[in-house]
C-alpha cells in the first residue's frame, strides 16, 4: 500500500489539502493540513485495497514512481 503514488494539493474551494491516489480510481482523502490529508489518503487506499479483495476486483500494481536527479 505505502507503494502507490499520493499526489496532496491545496484546494481552496474546500479549505483543505486533498489527497489523491491516482493508481487507485477514486480513492482520495482530505484534510486540515499535509499531514492529516497522507494519513488519509493512506487509509483510504487500505480500504480501497481490502474493498477490491472483497469483492474479487483486480487491484492494479503500484507503478513504482522514483525520483531521478540529474
């Protein structure tokens, strides 16, 4: 789970910063500040996962993003 790719921005529509899982259709999270908003999209995506093994859903693999400097 801690292998997909969380994409966290500020909206100011909402006043909070949400939390995307891209990977994952649909599973995304809010919250106060940065912190709070990972720790949620980090549940979320749990949820998501055990929901999609409940269901026998496919569960996509993490793509396994990194960073490269030059």
């Amino acid at each position: 789970m801690d292998r997909y790719e969380i994409i966290i921005y500020w909206s100011a529509e909402d006043n909070a910063y949400i939390a995307e899982v891209p990977e994952l259709p649909g599973c995304m999270a809010h919250g106060k500040n940065y912190e709070s908003a990972l720790k949620n999209a980090k549940e979320a995506a749990a949820l998501w996962i055990k929901t999609a093994k409940e269901f026998n859903d496919p569960i996509p693999e993490p793509k396994g993003r990194r960073l490269v400097y030059a």
